[in-house]
C-alpha cells in the first residue's frame, strides 16, 4: 500500500515538530517588538504544510490520481519558498532597523513573488533547493554579524540551526543511507529536525531591532 513508508512517517514527524514550534512561537511573539517571532512562526508553519504535503507524496503515490500528486507536490515547493521568505523577514525584523527594513522586506516580498511565478510553470525540484539554500547563506551570514558583533543571544542558536540544516542537505545530496529502509531522505529528516529545534530555541528569543 504504502511506497516509502519510512520516509512519509520521518517527514510527518518533521511536519508534527515544525506545526508545535510555530504555534509556541505565534504565542511568543504576541508581545511587543516581536514580529520577528511571528514571521519565524509562519516560516514554521509553512515547512510542516511542506512536510505532511511531502510525506504524503512518498506514503501514498500508488493511490492517489496524478492532478492530486501534482497539486501536492506544487504546494510543497510552494510552502518552502513561503517558509525561506518568511525566516528571511524574520531575521531582517531582528536585524535592521527601520526604515530601510521596510525595503528590505519589500525586496523578499518581491523575490518571494518572482519564485512563485517561476515555480508554478518549473517542476525541477533543484530550484527549490536553490532558492532555500541561498535563503539560508544570507540568514547565516545576518546573524553570524548578530552573534559575533552585537552578542545577541538568540543569533547564536540560529547560527547553529543553519548550520545543522546544511549538514542535512549534504547528507540527502550525498545518497547516504544508514540501512536498506532507511535511506538518505530518512537521515535528513531526522538530522533536520535537530536542526529546526535549534532554529527554534533562537526564534523564540528574538526581538525587534
């Protein structure tokens, strides 16, 4: 019945952690100069919807239609684009003052739109890779200035989660499997998921500059 069941259950647990970190975020940054949280929480948000639309992709691609398959596979790609610009806005909420925030922003906004369109008529899944990785070599390189210079604390906990979060691309680019079930798209699951939780811990201490 099921096509890669390890698979569609280690991405339903990626799905599961990311959904609890954006609801404790979302609650977190209900105060005051906390938007930075809240647009972290909605990046969270969007990479659960992008883990369950995924997992079931590679659960349940012998039972369900072809227009399904597509329409969830788009989401997927999709919801990480909206994940990576909203992590981005975050760190930019955290990082820059206004008002050159706002252009800032306004310029995600913009490359958030043009990956949309691109990804609507491109299937090629390398482009959503391109467009996470590169997200996160900026974030990296905002709160490594962050932790290193203004010796804030949460930049360091996110410095970490990037960190982690390349290792497990890495991992899943190398073909690496720990076993015959369990195969490279497992091992980045589960290595992604320390990284999320880390990502985390550095979120949830953010506030506006």
């Amino acid at each position: 019945m099921w096509t890669e069941p390890v698979t569609m259950l280690t991405d339903y647990g990626l799905g599961a952690l990311c959904g609890l970190f954006a609801l404790r975020l979302w609650a977190a940054g209900r105060g005051p100069m906390r938007a930075s949280a809240r647009y972290w929480a909605g990046g969270m948000g969007a990479l659960a919807a992008a883990s369950f639309a995924g997992g079931t992709v590679h659960g349940w691609s012998l039972l369900l239609a072809e227009p399904v398959l597509t329409a969830l596979w788009k989401g997927t790609a999709l919801a990480v684009g909206l994940a990576a610009c909203s992590f981005f806005l975050g760190t930019v909420a955290a990082t820059v003052a206004m008002p050159l925030r706002r252009w800032w922003m306004a310029a995600s906004s913009l490359q958030f739109a043009g990956y949309v369109v691109w990804m609507t008529a491109h299937d090629d899944f390398r482009y959503v890779v391109y467009n996470y990785g590169l997200t996160f070599a900026v974030i990296l390189l905002m709160e490594s200035y962050r932790w290193l210079v203004r010796k804030a604390p949460a930049a360091g906990w996110t410095v970490a989660g990037v960190l982690v979060t390349f290792l497990a691309a890495f991992l899943q680019q190398s073909g690496i499997a720990l076993h015959p079930s369990f195969n490279h798209n497992d091992l980045y699951h589960v290595v992604q998921m320390a990284g999320m939780t880390l990502l985390y811990r550095g979120a949830a201490l953010l506030e506006d500059r």
